[in-house]
C-alpha cells in the first residue's frame, strides 16, 4: 500500500499505501499470524494502478519464481506462492475473486512460462485495520495446485525474524517513477531492515508490531506503488510482505511492511 495516504483513497483498492507494514517483534502478532497460517496451511491438505520498485534493476528472469502478479483484468498487487495451493498477500490488496499469475516475468508478454489460476478463497488477517493499516496480510487459496517447476517454486516461511541490517530483495511490476526503466518486466530491490529506533522515528506513532521498516534514510530506493502485497525475502526466507509508505523513496520515509 504504498500511499502518500491520498485523499478519498480506500486502503481496500489494491492500491500501495505508503506505510509498509513490517516489524520484527514475535510477541501476540506473530504467534497469531503463525497460528493463522499453519492452520490454512496444514488444514488444506484436508479440505487503479498501484506502487513499483525506484532505483531498483530488472530481476534476472524467473529468478523470484514464488512471485506473483494478483489480476483483476490488470495487474494490481503482487504475492508470493508459499505453497502449491496457497498465496500470500497484502490485506488492502483485497478482493473477492483475483486471478494469480505465476512465472511471469514481463507481465505484458506471452513467454511460455505462465500458470494462471483463479482464486477459491481470499482470507484477510482478522485483525486488519484499514484505519492504520495493522496486520495487513492476506492469505489466498488457489482453485487448483499449482504445478511446481523451474518458473513456479514457494518461497519459505520464516524460521525467526531476520534482524535490523539484513539485506533483503524486494520485487514488484509496480512503478519504477524512472523513464527508462520497464516495469512491465519484474524490477528487484536490495534493501536493508532498520532498527525499530528509525522506524519509530520515521513514522512517530504509527509503527505497530506488526510492521517493520526496510530501506535507506537518505531516500533514493524503495518499493512503490504496484508492488503492495509483493516479497521481502530475506536470506531465503519470506520475512515481509509491502504494505505501505509516505511517497516512494523519500528521505527519511523508508518503506513500511507487514511482518510474516
């Protein structure tokens, strides 16, 4: 949701608010989400344009093959596949029914590689506010499995919470505010977390623990509008998910996203 906060914008449009949602506390949060997802997880085995990447590079292709592109007639949230049969997203990517593209790289191109699969449930976290955009994560269940290849893998779910200097990659079809880069192709982004003290400061007031920073202070690099509901993948492992923002790549407003 990376959002400037927009006047007469609904956090349900799958548009990026600019406040990411990410921290990395485990308290109540975690043991909530935790529970949430191995419940959905383990249980189905029985049963407008949005935010992109600034000052990122084109992902070598088919490199983030648990990348998703959520369509709706167009592209307008991404997701990552965990699971053969399940999706995670962010929860003001919302909607009923969504088709999940998978093994996409230029998303405005046939390449032989795609799987599309419709939606069978769309679950959002109980606890999401479109207030303050806490617990903004959304799980999706694909009508069929998807079929696991060289351009469609899961991504792992976390171990622990990666901590504060981490390098992490972010990924997304969302705009790149760039006239040369091409954001119908996947665009990656390096970014380090941050210490909850300068995401606190960032955002005095709003940071929950739910949510952690990830970025750089000076500005210059950043996720942005299109690539809510998009990976952090840290050291392998899916520690976040985009959520929200004040702008793309200003100073001093890194990017906000959910904790996973």
């Amino acid at each position: 949701m990376r959002i400037a906060r927009e006047q007469g914008s609904s956090p349900d449009r799958g548009y990026k608010p600019r406040i990411l949602v990410k921290s990395c506390h485990l308290q109540d949060h975690t043991a909530t989400m935790r529970s949430l997802v191995f419940v959905l997880l383990i249980g189905a085995a029985f049963a407008t344009e949005d935010d992109k990447i600034v000052g990122g590079y084109e992902c070598e292709p088919y490199s983030q093959p648990h990348q998703v592109s959520l369509n709706s007639g167009y592209h307008f949230c991404g997701g990552s596949l965990v699971n053969e049969n399940w999706v995670v997203s962010a929860a003001h990517c919302y909607k009923s029914r969504v088709e999940v593209r998978m093994g996409e790289h230029n998303i405005k191109v046939t390449e032989g590689s795609e799987q599309f699969i419709r939606s069978s449930r769309v679950i959002r976290h109980p606890n999401y506010s479109s207030y303050n955009i806490n617990n903004d994560i959304m799980l999706i269940k694909l009508s069929k499995p998807a079929t696991l290849n060289q351009y469609v893998q899961p991504v792992a779910l976390p171990s622990a919470c990666a901590p504060a200097g981490t390098m992490c990659k972010v990924s997304g079809w969302g705009s790149t505010m760039s006239s040369t880069a091409d954001s119908n192709k996947l665009q990656c982004l390096d970014l380090p977390i941050l210490s909850e003290r300068d995401c606190e400061n960032s955002y005095p007031g709003m940071i929950t623990p739910a949510m952690f920073c990830a970025g750089y202070l000076e500005g210059g690099k950043d996720s942005c509008q299109g690539d809510s509901g998009g990976p952090v993948v840290c050291n392998g492992e899916l520690q976040g998910v985009v959520s929200w923002g004040y702008g793309c790549a200003e100073r001093d407003h890194p990017g906000v996203y959910a904790k996973v």
